[in-house]
C-alpha cells in the first residue's frame, strides 16, 4: 500500500507499530524511534510477511520511492521541530527541565514556589499569616472586632420592641433607632422565635437568674397561659430566661391505662403548673419601683402578681368578669394597679390593702389605659367605639369623665402620652390613623391626624427618654418611628420642643 504523509505539527504520533518478533507493516514508510526522537526512512527492500506485500510492477516502484522520498524529507523537517522547536522558543524538553517535575512533592520547591508566587521580591505581593504582621494593615481593630460592635446593643441605643405575628411564625423582633438630627434611621437589629402567638409585651432591666445586675429583659405573653422572659440582648438566643405559669411538663405514660379495643387512654387537660394562669395572656405591666415585680391579665378573667426572683405568683385579683384587656401600675405609687376589660369597667386597686376595688363603668369594651404623667390622680380610657375618656381617680364609685371625645371611627386600641411635652397626646386605632393631641387644658384639641401606611395601628408608644418620638405598629407587620417635632402644629402649640431639637 501507498505509504501516509506525516502531517507537522503533529510531533509525537507513531506512525508504524513494532510488534514482537514481527517486523513492521508497510502501511508506512518512515519509523519513529521512541527512544531518542530521531526519523529515518524504511528500508524498501524488506521483505513482506503476506501476500499483500508482494512487490509491484516497476512503475509501481518508482512511484513508491518517490513518495518515499517526499515522506522522509517531511519527517525529518517535523522532527528537527519537535526536537529543536521552533526558532525563538524553547523546546518540551527545555521547558519539563526548568519546572523540574520529578521534585514537585518535595517541601524545599513548595517553599520556593510559594515564595515566588505568594511574595518574593514583587513589591506589594509578600504574603503574611495575619494582619498584625503585615505593615500594610494600618487599622489596629479587626473585622471581627467591628462585627461584635455591631451586635452589641449601647446604651445610648434607642431600642423598640415589637412582637410580629404571621400565618406560620411568630417573632419578638429588636429594633433600633439611629438619630442623626434632623432625620432618622430604624432597623431590626435581631429577632426572637416565639412558640407561639405574642399578644402582650413589656421590658424592664431584671433578670430572675441573675438578680444582681440589670439587663435588658422582656416579658412576653401568648395564646398559651405563661408568660416568657426573655434576655433582648442575647442574639442568636432559642430558649428564654425564665417562664411564669405555663403547663407542667408531659410524662411519658407506661402501658397501662389502654381502654377496651386497644387505643390509649388520653388525658382530657393538660395540667397547669401551681398559679398559673388558664387562658391567653393579653396584657403585662412591669413594675418600675419594684423590679421583680410583674403584672398580668388574662383572658380567663384574672389578674396576676408575679414575684420573678422566685418564679411564682404572689396574688390573684378576681374583680373582673370578662377577659382582662389592660393592666398598668401608678406611676408615682407602686402599689396601686389599674385595669380594664371586656366587661366595660375599669377597676382600681391598692394591693396594701384587702378592700375591695373601686370602678367605673363604661358604654364599650375597653381597648387601653394610661395614668396622666402630668396629673397622676387622672387616668386615660380608650374604648372599642373610638371614644377616649379622662377621669379623676378622687371622685370613686359613679364619677363622670372629666371629658369625652370621639377620637376616632373605629376602636381606638392606643394611647401614649409625650413626656417631653406636657399634654401632648398620641392615640392610634384600627381606622388606620395617627392623632395627635392637646389634652392639657379642660377640652382637647386636635392638632394633626395621619395615615402612616402601617395600616390598623395596634401599638403606639413616645420615647421613655426626652426625645418626643413615637413608635406605631399596625397590620402590615412594620415599625414606624414618627418624630412629630416634623409637624408645624406641634411645635406651635409645644415651642419647647423646637428648643430642645436645636
């Protein structure tokens, strides 16, 4: 057969296969030595091992050896190539020399390599274990030690808290309030997982496990008939500090107890720990003078006093005969307590004394109560028509309201009043409003009413410090932190309030 052209470039390829004790076929007609790369020519004149490689005619011959001569004058110019290389660059042999792959394992290159690769002599490249070591970091403090700032809660931070309930989850969520003068900034800073759907939620500094020291604690109350203490600092936290009240914890139960037919005995109640309470926690008050104090009302209709250093509770009130609704502390008088409920009263008790509590009667359901700061013998009602009320605490039994106003359309569900501006009132409802108001004189007037897209307002509440901000939480599940020193009707009936921005 015709002997094949060897195509350069190709370098390597063996054209003709040496068999054991055969001798190679003619299908080519040059033979590459493995050994030392070199090329040459067959002879022509060995002889066949078949009948195929009987000789030709002389024509034929000729032919073969011009062919013959063509290939080996092809082969040798591609091996000077693939021995040589190319003029201006290195050979393989060269270029496998100089990465020298038969030390590549060895510790002493990989030293080198990563000297020549990692640092050296390239100005700017030198490679350093940590940043101490190297004299280009100028900055003394770490990322990390940045990051550990950004999670700790100061104590200049203003921080809201706010419990957010959806279909399938539900979160006590840590905001903060960044003020940089004329504007603001509000994030959540962390979040909670609560077990279950948060109805009520107050803070104050004590922790029942470490009674010593003050933290930024939570009560939280739910559905369930226990109250969850929880330590807002803590992020990444999963369990809480401590939990009042709630269901003993389930045993397992043995064989026995199987009625007929195989199926095992239940139990119809779940037990309820010693002084708990047996139904949903609706609202909670902490006490200001004394910390381990804290109060609760349910919807079984009673409101409890916990003492927290010891985790139980202390005394039960039983005056009302609908669900509790609002439970809040005298501000200048630790032990009188006020409540209001779904019975339309609003009770007020002194727990120095075993008297009965005087009430007052009311045309709706009660939605919330405040004591006023300024005047501490009057208190504030909000009711489920919108009406919000005052009334003075000396007159007992039957007094009439000092005044009435219809605040809004619908339940009007808070109240807060300003500390920073004497009778500066906020009331917020499910009308989907904000009002802002002047109850200081013997009327109150209105000075602004917005909507703040938070849609029906559950919450809202002023700054416990001197900044007159107010934090309003509604159905759409997001804070809004209004500073209404933004409002001109504001600062014209309050002007102190501008000197204090300025």
């Amino acid at each position: 057969s015709r002997g094949h052209d060897l195509v350069p470039g190709l370098g390597a390829e063996a054209l003709v296969e040496e068999e054991s004790g055969k001798k190679p076929k003619k299908s080519n007609d040059i033979d590459v030595d493995g050994d030392d790369g070199d090329v040459h020519a067959l002879d022509e004149d060995m002889p066949s091992e078949s009948s195929s490689w009987e000789e030709d005619d002389d024509d034929n011959d000729e032919d073969d050896l011009m062919e013959g001569s063509e290939a080996s004058s092809k082969a040798n110019g591609a091996a000077k190539m693939v021995k040589k290389g190319s003029k201006g660059q290195k050979s393989v042999e060269d270029v496998l020399s100089e990465l020298n792959m038969d030390a590549y394992d060895d510790e002493d290159d990989e030293k080198t390599f990563a000297a020549g690769v990692l640092g050296g002599k390239r100005p700017g490249g030198t490679y350093y274990r940590s940043n101490a070591e190297d004299p280009h970091m100028n900055d003394e403090s770490s990322s990390d030690e940045e990051d550990d700032d950004d999670v700790i809660l100061k104590a200049d931070d203003f921080v809201v808290l706010a419990a957010k309930n959806e279909e399938d989850m539900s979160q006590l969520e840590v905001w903060v309030y960044e003020d940089f003068g004329t504007e603001g900034n509000v994030y959540v800073h962390h979040d909670i997982m609560l077990p279950a759907f948060a109805l009520s939620v107050a803070s104050h500094d004590f922790d029942p496990n470490d009674t010593g020291t003050s933290k930024n604690m939570c009560a939280v109350g739910t559905f369930d008939p226990e109250i969850e203490i929880w330590d807002v600092s803590k992020v990444d936290t999963f369990e809480p500090s401590a939990v009042l009240g709630g269901f003993e914890e389930e045993q397992k139960q043995g064989k026995k107890g199987k009625k007929k037919g195989g199926k095992p005995k239940m139990n119809a109640k779940r037990k309820l720990k010693g002084g708990s309470h047996e139904d949903a926690v609706l609202s909670l008050a902490w006490n200001a003078e004394f910390r381990n104090v804290l109060a609760s009302g349910s919807a079984d209709k009673t409101i409890k006093i916990w003492d927290m250093a010891k985790l139980e509770c202390a005394q039960t009130l039983r005056h009302h005969k609908d669900k509790v609704q609002s439970v809040v502390w005298h501000p200048s008088e630790p032990q009188v307590i006020l409540s209001g409920g779904f019975d339309r009263q609003v009770h007020l008790a002194d727990l120095r004394t075993s008297a009965s509590s005087v009430h007052w009667d009311l045309a709706s359901d009660v939605e919330s109560l405040i004591w006023d700061i300024w005047n501490p013998t009057c208190l504030l009602v909000s009711t489920e028509d919108g009406s919000v009320a005052k009334y003075d605490t000396r007159q007992l039994k039957g007094g009439k309201p000092l005044w009435t106003a219809r605040a809004h359309t619908k339940a009007t569900c808070a109240m807060s009043l300003c500390p920073s501006a004497k009778g500066l009132l906020a009331t917020g409802s499910l009308d989907k409003s904000v009002k802002l108001w002047d109850v200081a004189k013997d009327e109150p007037a209105l000075l602004t009413t917005k909507k703040l897209k938070t849609g029906s307002v559950f919450t809202a509440e002023f700054c416990s410090e001197a900044k007159p901000l107010l934090a309003i939480g509604g159905a759409k599940g997001e804070l809004t932190v209004w500073d209404v020193r933004s409002e001109d009707e504001v600062c014209n009936r309050f002007p102190d309030l501008i000197q204090k921005q300025n």
